[in-house]
C-alpha cells in the first residue's frame, strides 16, 4: 500500500506528523520568533527552549511548517515519546519550566514557506524542500525530515523506522505548491487489528446511541488496563452497539475521565460494564513507555464482536513492536 500510494503521487516520503509530533508554523524575524499550531495557538509559552532555538539554528528570517517532538531514551534507543509532549501543554509557568529542561522539545520542519523577503507559497515542493535544507543551519535542536524519490525506500523506512515512534510516511507532489488549510499529500500509516475487552462506553452527544466504547487489555499482573477507546459509528450502529452493552452496566454508577489537554469543554464521563465482551479493532500504533501507561495513540476502528475471545486471553503481548531504529536515523539529513 506504501509503495503504490509514493508510485501514483511521484513522491517524497517524510515524518508522518500527527500524534507523535505536533504540528507548528515557526516565524522568525531576527530575534522576533512567534511559534504557532495548525489552529492558530501560540504553543511559545508551553516550548521556550524551541523559542531559542529556532534564534539560534533558523535563518534570520523565515517562516517554516513542521512539528514539536519530545525525544527520549526509552529501553536504550531514542524514539519520539507522545506521552512527554502532551505533558508540555500545562497551565502552570513553574511546570512549563521544569519540564522544558527535564524533556525537552526539538523543532522538525518539513516545508518552508518563506525565506527573507521571498514567498514560497507558490513554488514547487522541490524548490521549498531546497530552501528548507538551507534554513536549517544546525541540527542539534532545530531539523528537517529525511526523504527519498524512490517509492520502495518509503516503503522500507514505513516498516523500519516505526521503532523511532514514527506513525508513518508521507507522499507529496515534487510539482506541487503549498496550499494552506488543505491536505495535498498520501498519508500511509501503520494499520493492525487488535482483540480487546468493553470495559465501558460513553453516550453519543446527540443523546441516543454510544458514542464510543471504552477499551481495555489485561497486563502480565493480571490487571485490566484502559488503553483507549472506540468511536465514528453511524447512528444505526450506536443504538445497535447501546442494545448489546447496556446489558452489562451494574447500577447506575458513571466514571470521571481524565480532562483533555486539547478540548477542556469535552465530557469525559462514561459508564462501566463488566468486562464481559471482545471487541476486534484496528488500530494504527500504540504510546507509552510501559504497560501501565500504554494506549493507543489515536481513536481506534471497531470491526466486530469475537463471542469465540476470552476476555482475559485480550493482553498487550499481541501490540508489541521491536524497537530496532534511533531517532537520529531518521533526521538524517540529505
């Protein structure tokens, strides 16, 4: 699937940038340096230190797309940790500071948009990918993304460099100009499917049906650990999905969900069930240094109910994926 999508687009492969990264447009001019996300939010605040290094490895004056990553070492290698960096989003200034020398954030640009005095906007991505290259002076903090014009190395670093935290590659058009606020690329991801235990579900916004299905895997102690959850049904299919759990709630009891760093107003609420039923899913790759901190990384697909699983036969042995590349690997630069 990898190689026919890079085929059909003429493409450049690079750092897929949802999930483990955040997105961010940095402006530069001299020491004036404003680092925005996708929506238009200053995320300075939250990465001083990227601040800073952007006024020390960027050009004087440029405006690049790419994302904020937090790298660590995690079982001897150093992968893209998503559980790091969504901990930088934090109201507390003390926090923001402390951990911005505990886990520090570096800035990975894969478009340039301009460069001095010249917009880019315009210009083919050959041309932006050149100008990219050179705004870039220096590579410990501040990098671009490691690409190739031929369609089996994507599809080679797609199944190699997982490992480093990767979600995935991207395809892009060599002829093709930036256009803001559209997605004019191939996105190959990670797909697998995974067997886990309904531990519990959440109604829809509308008030009728589920609107997701809260999801869980048993770890080598033998506890049931929430790792995410299922979402996106018809309406057909959440009153369906209402009619075969619903069943399985005792009393009346609803939990409190953790708070979300990204949408503050989102209800978080959601009913228990006994942990009766097996769900398949699919899912594209998992976050979290260990098990008691593992999840999937983004809402996952709901394929099917396994009435032939055991519940307690659903454990994380089935998710584990070799870490076998550094980050360094991939940030190579051409």
């Amino acid at each position: 699937m990898a190689g026919s999508s890079a085929r059909r687009s003429h493409s450049i492969g690079r750092l897929a940038e949802v999930q483990s990264t955040r997105r961010a447009l940095v402006f530069r001019d001299d020491d004036d340096v404003v680092l925005l996300s996708r929506s238009g939010k200053d995320l300075g605040r939250y990465f001083p230190e990227v601040i800073e290094a952007v006024r020390d490895e960027l050009d004087p004056r440029c405006v690049l797309d790419g994302e904020i990553v937090v790298p660590r070492e995690i079982s001897g290698r150093t992968r893209l940790d998503w559980e790091s960096l969504s901990q930088r989003i934090h109201p507390a200034e003390s926090r923001i500071t402390k951990l911005a020398k505990e886990t520090p954030a570096h800035f990975i640009g894969f478009d340039a948009l301009a460069t001095g005095d010249r917009s880019l906007l315009g210009e083919s991505f050959r041309i932006r990918r050149q100008a990219l290259i050179e705004s870039v002076h220096e590579t410990q903090w501040c990098h671009v993304t490691r690409t190739t014009e031929d369609p089996a190395l994507g599809e080679q670093w797609l199944e190699e460099f997982e490992g480093a935290g990767l979600d995935g590659v991207i395809a892009k058009r060599l002829d093709g100009s930036y256009l803001p606020g559209k997605r004019e690329m191939v996105k190959v991801k990670h797909h697998r499917d995974a067997d886990c235990v309904a531990i519990g579900y959440r109604i829809h916004k509308s008030g009728e049906g589920i609107g997701s299905i809260l999801l869980g895997l048993y770890r080598e102690d033998g506890e049931l650990q929430m790792v995410g959850g299922a979402a996106s049904f018809t309406a057909k299919a959440r009153l369906s999905l209402l009619a075969d759990l619903e069943p399985l709630r005792e009393g009346d009891q609803v939990n409190d969900g953790e708070p979300s760093r990204w949408n503050s107003a989102a209800d978080k609420r959601w009913i228990p069930v006994r942990p009766e039923r097996v769900c398949e899913v699919a899912y594209d790759q998992m976050e979290g240094n260990s098990q008691h901190g593992r999840r999937f990384r983004h809402a996952v697909k709901f394929l099917r109910w396994r009435p032939d699983r055991e519940p307690h036969s659903c454990t994380f042995a089935q998710l584990d994926v070799p870490m076998n590349y550094d980050l360094s690997d991939v940030l190579e630069k051409n």
